[in-house]
C-alpha cells in the first residue's frame, strides 16, 4: 500500500490528466478535418495549405521555451489560464475568418495558447508525482495524449461530415474552456514547490547550462523517436496507396491499443530498473516495426508493424520525459518539460522533411528503412551516453575515495 508520501492518484493527478486530455483533444478534434475546410473555403495552393499546420507548429514550440522563462517571473496559474483562453478563443474565432491570412493568424495565437497550456500543465502534474513513481506517473499521464490523438480525429470528422465546421470549432471550445472550472472547483493545482519563484514572481538562481547538460541525451533520443513518427504521419496514408491496402487507416489505431497497454508497465519498470531495461528493447522493437512495415505486403503484416512501432513508442517516450524530471529540480519541471514537448515536435517536423526528401529520391518502402536506420543512431547514443555515465561514475568514485 501507498504511504501518503507516495501516492500516486491524488485528486490533483486525475484532475489535471483529466484536464491535459480535453486540451488534446480540442486540438485532435480539429486537426484532421482542418486541410479539408482551408481548401474548400480558401482554395489555397499547397504551400499556403501546409502553413496550417506549420505555423501552429512552430508558434507552439516557441511559446513553451518562453513560457519556462516566463514561469521564473509570472505565476504560473496566470500563465495556464490566460493560455487556455487564448487556445479557446481562437478555437471559437476559426469559422469567421475571411481570408487565409486572418486564418494563419489565428494559427499562430492558438499555437502560443496551446504552447502555453500545455507546458504548465505537465509541469504541475509532474510536482503531484512522488520521485520514486515518476516513470509510472508519467506513463499513465501519457495515456491522456493517446486517447486524445485515437478518439479526437474520429470526433472531428463525425462532427464535420454532419454538422458543419462552425459546430466543430464550438465542439472543441467547450472542451478547452471546461479545463478552467474542472481547475478551479476540484481546487487541484498543487502548491509550488519550496524554494520556486513560481508563486512569488522572484527569479531563482540556478545553472542552466548545468541542467541542460543532464537531460540533452534523453532530449536527442526523443528527436530521433519523433522522426520515425513523422514519417508514419506523413506518409502511411500514401504508402497504403501505393500498397493497395484498403485500411490503412488501422494503423494507428493498433498502434494506440498498444500505446495503451505498455505506458504503465514501462513507467513502473523504468521505476524499478531505470531506463536501459526499457529503452533498449523498446528501440530494437521500432526497428523491427520498421523493417517489417517496409516489406509489408498484406495488412496482416502491416498491423504486426503497428503493434510493434506502438510497443516501442509507448516505452521510449515515456521514458524520457520520466528520466528527463528525474535529472533535475522540481523548479526546473518546467524547463525540461518544454524541451521534451519541443524535441517531439522537431523530431516529427524535421523527419516528415526528412523522410519525405528520400522517399522522393526511392520509394515509401526504402524511407521506413531509413527510418530504422534512425532507430540504430539511436541506440548507439544510448549505449555512448551509458558508456560515459559509467565512467564518471567510476570517477567520482575514486576521487572521493582518494
């Protein structure tokens, strides 16, 4: 049984997962019908239509490495509730704009609520979780996003196909503006910790430098995950295509029925035996899930790919966000949470880039190796980083006993 100091569902845990799902998910829900709206309101060319997409992208990313300055100097209560009104309003405002400029605009605001929210968020769930349950507190908390990313398309789509885009944006407005009384009635924000300046507004010293070298390795590692998910978003629909695979679509349905079932054994593994137990196999398992989708000439073999890529992710990414929050203070949460949610948005942006380039000079089948090919760059990173833990380890051991 849990002492209190180790409990792990709080009414703060449930209540601000509860919370990060519903922003996901407002977010989902619009994502995958978006292009299709642009286009038909708009009548963009391809370049103008992928902005969509970017320019929320790269709005976010920037956002949350301001916010964890920011998060020094302004409350950060101020900070989450002025970015999910932000996030909301904007949501609500899609429908009326009458030019894709005013559209791309909005892009941007919703980006720097977005980028806003959900940098607060998982700092503050990541304070509710006690030290020693770290991995399994994140990896339940991840489900959130996996629930969001299976169910909020699907939504979307629905609710589009039969009742219009302007129903839609007001779908997903509610659904962002019910995070602030879920938050304000339960009362779940937990204090900050001793010693932040996220309560006072007072800048605490402290060596970046120092705590951007303890999670740099685990930041890269993320990357090149993100990459390989890159080129699955990207291009799985037009591999199917190519392939002549009616449902393709299943993929990543079997690869969120996955995702769900290992996040919360890994997170208490990497607990117990810290991350080489999780991350090694769980790279292998992509590789294979890779090398196997490349050859794939059925959908039986393409949903094998799927479990096996939804194995891997669902213990990686976890993973390193946990190790990440292990490496430093809690009022550095929000520092390291910022840059683990940025790495996955490089690492998908550059590798759909990436891999789209070599699948232009090849095939889809030659990129997805590729992709694997990643997966060794970076196991061996991993092994390099070990490597070097080891020695300094030994280092330090002598020149205390010394």
């Amino acid at each position: 049984m849990d002492t209190h100091q180790d409990k792990l569902w709080t009414k703060s845990f449930i209540t601000l997962t509860v919370g990060y799902l519903l922003l996901f998910l407002s977010m989902q829900m619009l994502l995958s019908p978006f292009p299709t709206y642009v286009k038909e309101q708009f009548h963009p060319g391809n370049f103008a239509l992928s902005l969509v997409t970017s320019m929320f992208a790269l709005s976010s990313i920037a956002t949350r490495f301001a916010t964890a300055a920011l998060l020094k100097y302004i409350h950060r209560n101020t900070l989450l509730f002025f970015g999910l009104i932000l996030a909301a309003v904007t949501t609500f405002l899609y429908p009326f704009a009458t030019s894709m400029t005013q559209l791309l605009i909005l892009r941007v605001i919703f980006g720097v609520g977005f980028g806003m929210t959900s940098t607060v968020l998982p700092t503050l769930v990541s304070q509710t979780i006690p030290h020693n349950r770290m991995g399994e507190g994140i990896g339940y908390f991840g489900l959130s996003t996996s629930i969001a990313m299976s169910v909020g398309p699907t939504v979307g789509l629905a609710v589009i196909k039969d009742y219009g885009f302007m129903n839609l944006s007001i779908l997903g407005t509610v659904t962002a503006f019910a995070i602030i009384p879920l938050l304000l009635f339960t009362r779940s924000i937990p204090q900050p910790p001793a010693g932040s300046s996220a309560s006072s507004g007072r800048r605490v010293p402290g060596s970046a430098k120092h705590m951007i070298g303890r999670i740099i390795v685990p930041a890269l590692l993320t990357v090149l995950m993100s990459v390989t998910y890159g080129g699955l978003l990207g291009f799985i629909a037009l591999y199917g295509q190519e392939k002549h695979f009616d449902h393709i679509g299943l993929f990543f349905l079997f690869i969120a029925c996955t995702i769900l079932i290992i996040r919360p054994i890994s997170g208490k593994l990497f607990d117990r035996k810290g991350p080489a137990l999780v991350i090694i196999p769980g790279a292998l398992v992509t590789i294979a899930s890779m090398l196997l989708l490349s050859y794939a000439d059925s959908m039986v073999m393409v949903i094998l790919a799927a479990m096996l890529y939804g194995l891997g992710y669902g213990t990686i990414q976890p993973t390193a966000q946990a190790w990440m929050l292990q490496e430093v203070s809690p009022d550095q949460h929000s520092t390291a949470n910022s840059l683990y949610y940025n790495a996955i948005d490089f690492g998908v942006a550059g590798g759909s880039m990436l891999l789209g380039v070599i699948a232009s000079a090849t095939s889809f089948a030659v990129m997805y190796r590729y992709s694997a090919g990643v997966m060794v760059i970076f196991l061996v990173l991993f092994f390099v980083q070990q490597r070097m833990g080891r020695r300094t380890i030994k280092a330090n051991a002598k020149a205390i006993g010394s």
